[in-house]
C-alpha cells in the first residue's frame, strides 16, 4: 500500500482493494439539445456562399476520468485522473466563401468560431500547483486534465484553400493535382498543443490503377504547457503515400511518414538570472525517426 495515493502497489493488491468488495450498480440520465442549420446562396454559377450553425458535445476519455495514478520515475512524472471532468458543449458558427473552377478546382475563404463551454485539457503542474501535499512525489510533474476557467472561452479562425487540376497537361502528367489550405486560429485562452498558424501542400496523383499522395505539412509555434510557458518549435513534415489496384476489390498500399526525419523540439522560455539573462532553450529533444509502412487490402 502506498502511503501517498493510499492505493496497491502490485496486482494482487489492487484486485484485492477494488475487486473484493459487492458490486454496486448507479444508474444515471441526462440530456442535451443539439440544434444545427445551414443556409447555402448561389451567388452565381461558380460562385457559392455558406453559413452554418451546429452544437456540438465533447466528452472526456475515460482513461481522464478514472483509474489509478500512473508513474514514471525516470521522467518524474505523475499521471492523474480527473473524476469531475464534465463534457464540453460548443457553439459553433461558420461562413464559407468558395468559387468554382472547371473542370476540378476552387479558392475559398472560411471563417469559423466556437463559443465552447466547460473546455479541458491536459496541463502539466508542479506538486504544489496539483494540489498535493506529500514528499514522495513533490519534485514530480504532475500531468492531468482540467477545465479551463470561465464560463466560456471563444476560439475564431480563418483557413484559406485552393484546389487546382492540372488535366490540361500532356499523359501521364494529366493525372496531377494540388492541394493547399492555411489555417490562423486565435483562441481567448491558450490552448495546449494547438498551433495559431498551420499551412498544408499535397501533390496528388490518379492514373488508372495508381494513386500518390505526396503531403507536406508546417506547424507554427505551439503551447506545450500553460503552468511551465513551454512551446514546442515550428517544424515541418512531409510524408506519402499511394496505393495501385491489382484487380476489383485488392490494392497494395504503402506509406512513408517523417521524410525529412525532422526531431522535436519542446522549448523553455527565457530567464533572467544573477549571471544574466538565458535565453530560450530546449528543454525535451524527441527525434522518431522516419516510419514506412506497406500492405495488402482486400474489400469484399
């Protein structure tokens, strides 16, 4: 028994502690209301205008809700549930702008925001921030999810996209097509692991029984923790895939991710200290690796 969490160390333990006593069994209700419209305007031939309402709930994971405490002692870190998460319900509101181009292609504009109430997410606390008040653990990270605080935080973004054809060039090039998107998200609150600025490219090609997806995808700077200020530093990565049919319902597949084997980087902010200010640092280097994958599909 750990005299901190007051819970079994070993297996036995643990099934002795939770699995021993009679079963109780709770019944719960509840509901929601989840409306939802939208409104599309033909401005012209090509061009078309779009507005849509929906609300929508998101519910926390179960492995955030219940269990016991997961610990890492090499990365002294704690992993704690959260039992009084509650489900985040959001108000979303969309406008899209999209002209139309022959024989495949478009350019169009959206913007979108979220009035979402009761948001979580995953923070990485001190002990003293987490609430707790021992000496085994007081040096940890404790990792969890929380409620952001407020009633409600409003998230607004625009994206941009364009999809081109390119079937006017001579075989076997006729088969190319390029994709792009930018997207600029600006949350009231800081948002962990959710980058401002994102921007997207895809080569993509269909000639008969063959298909590549050639995808290249950058990432802005992105909040890794709201307690610490860490950020995780722009990168870019690339990866593909394809497939080529062998005959009806058989195709082999294959797909390559991290193709410029780029790392990583978890940064620290700045400090001043008596020997002068430090500026920012890396504080984690990840480095995956590149990863491929090839397969067999069958579809009966």
């Amino acid at each position: 028994m750990s005299a901190t969490t007051g819970r079994a160390t070993t297996i036995d333990g643990l099934k002795y502690q939770y699995q021993s006593r009679p079963q109780i069994e709770r019944k719960g209700s509840y509901d929601y209301f989840f409306p939802s419209a939208s409104m599309k305007f033909a401005i012209n031939s090509q061009t078309d205008l779009q507005i849509g309402y929906s609300r929508t709930i998101r519910r926390p994971e179960v492995n955030v809700l219940a269990g016991v405490w997961s610990i890492n002692d090499e990365a002294m870190l704690v992993t704690a549930p959260n039992p009084g998460l509650k489900p985040e319900i959001s108000d979303n509101l969309s406008i899209r702008a999209a002209r139309y181009f022959e024989p495949v292609g478009l350019i169009a504009l959206n913007y979108f925001q979220n009035d979402v109430k009761g948001l979580f997410q995953s923070e990485d606390l001190t002990a003293e921030e987490f609430g707790y008040t021992g000496d085994e653990y007081a040096n940890y990270t404790f990792r969890t999810t929380r409620t952001v605080s407020g009633d409600s935080i409003k998230i607004r973004g625009l994206e941009a996209e364009f999809t081109h054809a390119l079937d006017y060039l001579p075989s076997p090039l006729d088969g190319l097509t390029v994709r792009g998107s930018y997207t600029y998200l600006d949350p009231e609150e800081p948002i962990p692991l959710s980058a401002k600025n994102l921007g997207s490219v895809v080569l993509a090609y269909k000639k008969g029984p063959f298909s590549l997806n050639l995808n290249t995808l950058w990432t802005g700077r992105k909040l890794n923790s709201v307690s610490t200020g860490s950020y995780i530093a722009p990168r870019v990565d690339m990866f593909v895939s394809g497939a080529y049919a062998i005959r009806k319902g058989w195709s082999v597949f294959f797909s390559a991710r991290n193709l410029l084997n780029e790392p990583t980087d978890i940064m620290l902010p700045g400090v001043q200290t008596s020997a002068g200010a430090v500026p920012d640092h890396a504080g984690d280097y990840r480095h995956y690796g590149k990863t491929a994958t090839l397969g067999l599909r069958a579809v009966f």
